[in-house]
C-alpha cells in the first residue's frame, strides 16, 4: 500500500495532526503538563548506548529522534512519518538544533517500511499503534528491520487505574477539549479525539494483551513500565 491508499483511520490522523506541526512539541507539553518530554525522555533511555543506526517510526517533529542523537554522539538517526507537514516541522527543530548530518528524516507508513531485514541497531515508535488497522503486522514490521538482538521501544498514551481513573475520565472528557479549543479550533479537535481513542485502544489491548502482541511479533525479554499515575507506558523488548 503505497502512502496515497492509506485507511480511513490513517486518513483521519493525518488530518488530524497535519496542522500541528509548528506548535506541537510546545502545547503537547503543556496539555500533558509537561510529562511528554519526561516521558520522551525515558523512552530513550531503554535503548543501549552501543545502537549506533536507531530508527525512530512516527517520528513527527523529531522530538526523540532528537533526544536519539545527543544521548550518543555517534549514533545515527533516521525518522520516518506519514506525515509531510510533521516532518517539515521536524527538519526545522534539527537543523536549528545542528545535528543535519546525523538525522535523516523521510516520508513513509510504519505498516509498509523501506528498508531491507535488520538495517537498524534499534527501533522507537511513539504514539503510532492506535492509528494503524493491524497492530499485529505492524509490530512485525516494525520488528523486521532490526537485526536479532537489537532493542525495540514504545511510547504510548495509557488509562490510569484505581482512584486515578476518574480524574483521568474528567479531563480527558471535559478539561482537555476546553483547554485545547484556548489554544486554537484544531488542538480543540485533538482533545476531543483523544480520549475516545486511548480508552478504545485500551479496552481492545490492554497491557498484558499488548505484551502478548510483543512477544507473537518477535520480541523476547518484553518489558513495560507506566509513567506519571499510569497516563503514558514505555514498552521495550529485544529482537529475538
């Protein structure tokens, strides 16, 4: 499937998102008050020093395929999006943060990816699961182009539990959406999509499911950890 015959849900978050680019990295901190780039941050982290070619799937703006390159000075990056608007946003925060020659940012559907088996060191994917038909073949896809022993790691959104859940529920029902139409009509449309399709993903793969998903596609010694009261889980596994 080429990008142009993509989904109706592939469709829908491309349009979703498209707009966003310039403001992104800047109000998904604020509306996540500030545990994005915490969480960014710990996503990184899981993947080893020694992964000198990482690939980073749903790469947006570069925000970790940024936090890649400056953890390793020798590392190499390459980014691939969907979306061309996102990616133009990303190549600025790159060049003004000097690191052209070490990050390649292209235009490519995590469920189709150009690159022959085990081309990378590492793998990182941020927020992408939700918006593809077949987590399962996108995973295996995914799992493909890194060479055996090499790490794979996952930032998404999560449903907190416990006495957690209904804050949760409030704000992602009523103060996200509010919040967001403050900031301008398309973060507004983003804050009432998101709610809705964290809760779903979640009720379809809950974490253990989803763990299970990891080890069908491939990946062993499969960990998760759930950040800030259970609002975002890191996931990470090796290539078997």
């Amino acid at each position: 499937m080429s990008l142009a015959e993509v989904s109706a849900r592939t469709q829908h978050a491309r349009e979703l998102f498209a707009p966003l680019g310039p403001t992104y990295d800047r109000y998904a901190s604020l509306l996540s008050f500030r545990q994005d780039p915490a969480w960014r941050r710990f996503l990184v982290s899981r993947v080893p020093a020694d992964a000198l070619q990482v690939l980073d799937v749903a790469s947006g703006t570069a925000a970790v395929a940024i936090e890649l390159a400056r953890a390793v000075p020798a590392r190499t990056v390459t980014g691939v999006d969907q979306s061309a608007e996102m990616l133009a946003a990303g190549r600025a925060r790159v060049a003004q943060a000097g690191l052209d020659s070490r990050i390649d940012l292209r235009e490519a559907r995590a469920e189709a990816l150009p690159f022959g088996d085990a081309d990378f060191d590492a793998l990182t994917f941020t927020y992408l699961l939700r918006y593809v038909d077949d987590p399962r073949a996108t995973l295996r896809e995914l799992a493909r182009v890194v060479r055996p022993g090499g790490v794979v790691a996952m930032l998404e959104f999560a449903v907190p539990r416990g006495v957690w859940r209904p804050l949760w529920e409030l704000y992602v029902r009523a103060l996200l959406p509010a919040a967001g139409y403050v900031v301008a009509p398309a973060w507004g449309e983003v804050g009432r999509f998101l709610g809705p399709s964290i809760r779903g993903f979640y009720e379809q793969w809950p974490l253990e499911a989803l763990l299970t998903l990891w080890r069908d596609a491939g990946l062993a010694d499969v960990r998760a950890r759930r950040l800030s009261l259970g609002g975002g889980v890191v996931v990470w596994g090796v290539r078997a």
